[in-house]
C-alpha cells in the first residue's frame, strides 16, 4: 500500500506520519507498510535484530521522528555512527542509512573488506549520483563480496520533520549567503540546487506532483525552475518503470506547491508572539523536538561564607525536555496563547491529582507511588488499578513537564518584561506608538536589548505611515549608549528604501473579520502583570494561581502576510482583490507536462492541499498561523504543509542580518 494511501483512524496522515511510515518501511528491509501507526507496524512485522548505521545528518532527520525505543521495536538493537570506530559484529546484518556522499560510499567499501557486518542494506537519504553509484558497484566487485549487499534504496528523506506538518531542509544562514554582496554566482547557482533537491525529496515523500507558483525575480524563482525540472525529469524516467514512487496522478486531486523568498514579510521574522509553541521557541532553544533550558545553580550555602560568594560560585546550566510525539499536552496546546495553555496545564494537573488521590484510596495507600506495579494481588480492584499505572504516570510526566517550562517562560517574561514588547507590536500603527517603545527603551533593563532591537525593526517595518527621522535618531542613541550593535538596522534601512515589503501590498486581517474583544466588549488588553507574584515560589511542582486574572488576554485572531499569499492562490473566491492581483503574477509550472511549454498563464483555481516553503529562514510563527487559518475552512478543509530552507529563531536571525549590515 503506497504511504499516500494510508489512514489514520480516519484522519488525514501528515507530513509527519508519511516520513515516519518511509523510515519503518527502511528499518524493516523495505518491505511495504501496511499503516502509519507504530504500535501496529511493530506487531505486524517479524523482528530481525539489525544495527543502524547513521551520519549526522541522517541523525538528525530520524530522531526528531522515532526515540530508542522504537528503534528497538524495529529490531535496531545498536545504532551508531560511520565515522566513528565501530566493532565488528560478523553475524548481524547492518541498515545503513547515510548521505550520498564520496566519504561514506568509501566508509561502506570499507565495512566490507572488514567483514564487519553479514549482510548490508544500504540506503541513502537522497538520491546516489551516478559516478558514485558506479564507484561503489566497482569497488565492491573489486573486493569480491557483491554477495554480501542485499539492497541500495535512495530513500528521498533528506529533510527533517518537527511537526506533524512542519518540516526544514537545515540550511542554515540561506538568506545572508544569498543576500550578501559578496555571493557569487555559483554560490547562489549551488545553493538553490541544494533546496531544490531538499524539495524534491520532500514532494517524492508526499506521493504527488504538484503545481509550483513562485514570485519571480529572486531565489524562489531560481529554485522553482530547478525543482520543476528534477520533477519533470522524474516523470519521464519512470514514467513506463514499475521504480516510481509516484502514482499516475491524472485522476488525483492536484495540489500546490507555493515558493517563496523571505522577503515576502520579514518583519515576522522578529515579533514576539503569545502561542505557547513560538514563545519557547523564542525565548529557549527547541531543536528536534527537544526544548534546552537554562537554569542558574547556585552553589551552596552550607560551603559558603555568604550571600555574596554564594552568587559568585553560580553557574548556568542546561535542563532539556524531550517533547514526544505522544505529548497529548504539546498536541493539545501548543497552537493556543500562552494564557490559554496556561490554564490548561492548570487544569491536566487538577485532574491527574484528582485521579491520583481516587485511586490511592481504593487501595489503601498513602501515595501513588507506594503502588507495586509487579503486585501479584489477587485482588481484581488492586490488580485494575496497578494496571493504570504506567498510563498515569506517563500523564504526570508530561504535565511535570510542561510546568517546569511555565515556570520558566515567567521567569523570563518577568525578567526582560516581554509582555511590552507583544504589546507594541500588536498595533504598530498606534498614534502612541512612539511614546510607548521610548518608555520601554527606559525600562532600565539591559538583558533584553535584543527584544528591544526587534520590537523596533518590527515598528519601522510594518508602520503604515513609517517612523520619523528624529525617532530613528533617537532609537538609534539609545542602542549606541548600551554599546549595542546597530549592524542589523543598517541592513532593514537598505532593504525598507529598495523593497516594497509585504507589510504594505498584503495586508494583515483579522481571521473573524472583527477586532478581538474581551466579554465587556472592550478592546482587549495584553498585559502580563497581573501574572507577576502570582507564583509565590510554587513553579515548578505546582502551577499555583497561575492562570487567575488572565483569561481574557488573548491575542487579536488575524492573518499574516504569507496566509494571505497562500489564501490567494488555494482559495481565490475568499481572497481579496488586491492579494489576487498580487499573486496573479507569480510563476506557474506544471512538472507533469512532459511536451511543449511547461510553463502557462497562471489561472486562478482552488486546491485543498499545498506545501508552503520559504527560502531564507522561516518561523513557528507562520507555520501556526498557516494551520490556524487551514482548520478555520470548516466547509472547505484545508491542508498545509510549512516548511523552509530552516527554522531560525528571531536572535539568530538577528545576528544573521548583522553580518549583512556590518558588510555595507
């Protein structure tokens, strides 16, 4: 059964579902999957203990999808990496699962004058040139041993799914190299190479062939035409070969491909958002699905004389938290406000005590935790309740969690006072708003220059009637009498004077039409304060009043820049004019059309799914919003996909611009 095919309990299978389906079918020698769910997979399929051969990047790309424990319920019992000195194990068969690259096809030729493994199923994360291809055929008739490989599969996975349809190529600094004055030709010419085979790789695993739009005159269009060929030139080859992975999608619905270049809004790249899932995002580091915190340790009192070297002997130090995919708590909430989120880690945490303390008393034990979960007790009722556990647990695990990082998100929220700075920029064009960014410059902070710098790039940015030279000038003294680099405003005023950006030609809007309210009907407030004190030292282990006061302090519902690009081209009957005709000229390409022009007029028609991909750096930002609007088409429904060449967080992005203002 082809991936595209599979069903979930009736739901739609995501991005997400569709690579971890092509990895199990790799794991498991490339015998065909039956569905994308894992616990079905691992029962139906025999078990054959193998090793798993990784590099880098192939690391990455599996374990932000599977853990070690569904790697050994695949059979996987040792995993490890090719450039490392390994052990031999003569009688277990290896699953290599690398880039198509000289340096490992020569690591595998290698393995195989050592004997290291009995049999090889090689597979490579993207497609295997047809030099090297030949090299590894020569190199393993030479050595006599053609015998030994069972299988050499380009699995087409060369890119890294986070979210269920969220995914990055992991290029990183794509715009700075791209924008640089000193990018060459065959910089710019290999770098889009680069993410067009990522795309490719990316549409080879979504089972289809879909129309592409892109701007024209910059890298989208660039990577457009070379994606469209990859594409195309598939087709062809296997159009008559039983080896395609894709199916004859005359009779399928088509979908969208949108291309598009960073500069389509690049005031997003710096906002603070208020979503649970873009705060941590910003505010900590969360990469693969793992969220790294860090925590001060202070040494301790007892070994010091006082409160002074006490401070002195601190050190930072860094917590993680692995979000699994089975997070029912980061599933639930991580697209919703942080007030939001807030009350509901208030709420699984009440419910779970309430559960707690209703089976502690049925079995006469003081905690949950003094339950045997090897009990033998006859007892129907104890031997029920025994088995609760591990789900219980589980549960508790997951809100201890998401408390901890609550605590944590306050503590910074109070520390750098970011609940101004969303505040600003949720009405940039507010008469007050100069006022308003001057008193937050005088907060007399300095750990929160950075935000200060954004919010002010986000201002000059999206302001419909600009901002005055003396304010700029003001801004600007501030930042210089910190000693802040001023590099990354050198930058946004080159790129404001010679670039329309898309604050201007595609409008935000409000997805209910209708400025968010709270229950008095007047316009809703931001403000955190009331959240501060609110703790009294109970975060983490207890949420305490967290969420007392808050309730109403939601964000404005609204569309950003490119939901409205993409709003244009799948739903033209709902778009408005003006982001019709603005995307009326984007490029269109067909890969399907094997003869003639490949390229026509675009027309304006309706699709049901896309990928969105942005070349330069994108955000969680986009990507919650993108999802926000496809769930609202409730008689149409909507699937997108959001992707970009990487995930870049607004510091990072910051300091990326930095390097191209300091160059000018």
């Amino acid at each position: 059964m082809s991936i595209a095919n599979y069903s979930t309990m009736g739901k739609e299978v995501s991005l997400r579902d569709m690579q971890v389906s092509a990895i199990l079918k790799m794991l498991f020698l490339n015998k065909d999957i039956e569905n994308a769910n894992l616990e079905d997979t691992f029962s139906d399929q025999e078990i054959l203990w193998k090793v798993l051969v990784l590099d880098k990047k192939s690391t990455e790309i599996i374990s932000s999808i599977l853990r070690v424990n569904d790697l050994l319920k695949a059979g996987i019992t040792v995993h490890t990496l090719i450039q490392q000195d390994r052990a031999p194990l003569p009688d277990v068969p290896a699953v290599y699962f690398v880039s198509p690259t000289k340096e490992n096809v020569e690591f595998i030729v290698k393995d195989l004058k050592d004997d290291k493994y009995s049999e090889y199923y090689i597979n490579f994360t993207s497609t295997l040139s047809r030099d090297l291809l030949e090299t590894l055929a020569q190199e393993v008739s030479l050595i006599g041993k053609s015998d030994k490989i069972k299988q050499v599969f380009d699995q087409y996975l060369d890119f890294v799914v986070t979210e269920p349809e969220l995914f990055s190529l992991q290029i990183n600094k794509t715009y700075s190299q791209l924008n640089s004055r000193d990018a060459t030709e065959e910089l710019i010419n290999s770098m889009c190479d680069k993410i067009a085979d990522g795309l490719f790789n990316t549409v080879m695993t979504t089972n289809s062939i879909p129309i592409i739009r892109a701007p024209t005159g910059g890298p989208a269009e660039m990577v457009a035409g070379r994606l469209g060929t990859k594409i195309r030139d598939y087709v062809i080859n296997t159009k008559s070969s039983s080896t395609s992975v894709l199916p004859d999608s005359d009779n399928l619905e088509r979908g969208v491909l949108i291309l598009l270049d960073r500069n389509i809004d690049f005031a997003s790249m710096f906002a603070h958002s208020w979503i649970y899932q873009c705060m941590v995002f910003d505010i900590f580091k969360l990469s693969r699905n793992t969220i790294t915190i860090p925590v001060k340790q202070v040494g301790s009192k007892e070994t010091e004389k006082d409160d002074e070297a006490a401070a002195s002997n601190t050190k930072i130090i860094e917590k993680q938290y692995d979000i699994e995919p089975t997070d029912f708590f980061w599933i639930e909430n991580s697209h919703l406000p942080f007030p939001e989120a807030a009350e509901n880690v208030e709420a699984a945490l009440t419910q779970y005590k309430e559960e707690a303390s209703a089976i502690t008393r049925k079995a006469g034990v003081s905690d949950i935790t003094d339950l045997d979960p090897n009990s033998n007790s006859d007892t129907l009722q104890i031997q029920e309740i025994v088995n609760k556990l591990p789900e219980l647990t589980a549960r508790k695990n997951i809100i201890d969690t998401h408390v901890n990082i609550f605590g944590s998100l306050l503590n910074e929220l109070e520390s750098k006072s970011l609940d101004t700075f969303f505040e600003i920029e949720q009405d940039p064009n507010n008469a007050k708003v100069r006022s308003d960014f001057m008193n937050i410059l005088k907060d007399g902070k300095t750990n929160n220059l950075d935000d200060k710098m954004r919010t002010f790039i986000y201002l000059f940015l999206t302001a419909q009637k600009g901002v005055s030279k003396d304010f700029v000038d003001e801004v600007e003294k501030y930042f210089k009498s910190n000693s802040y680099d001023i590099s990354p405003l050198k930058y946004v005023y080159k790129l404001r004077e010679y670039m329309q950006l898309s604050s201007t030609s595609l409008q935000n809007r409000s997805l209910d039409d209708g400025q968010s309210t709270n229950n008095s009907g007047e316009n809703t407030s931001y403000s955190l304060s009331r959240l501060y004190g609110l703790t009294e030292g109970k975060l983490p282990g207890s949420v305490g009043n967290l969420i007392s006061g808050i309730k109403n302090l939601l964000p404005e519902k609204k569309t950003i820049p490119i939901t409205n690009v993409v709003e244009a081209l799948m739903d033209p009957l709902n778009s408005s004019q003006k982001n019709l005709e603005t995307t009326d000229n984007y490029l269109y390409i067909d890969p399907r059309i094997t003869r003639g022009s490949h390229t026509k007029k675009p027309k304006r028609q309706s699709y049901n799914r896309s990928i969105v991909f942005v070349v330069g750096g994108g955000n969680y930002l986009e990507y919650q919003n993108l999802q926000e609007w496809a769930h609202s088409q409730i008689h149409n429904p909507k699937k997108v996909v959001y992707g970009s060449t990487a995930i870049t967080s607004p510091d990072d992005f910051l300091k990326e611009i930095a390097t191209l203002g300091a160059n000018d």
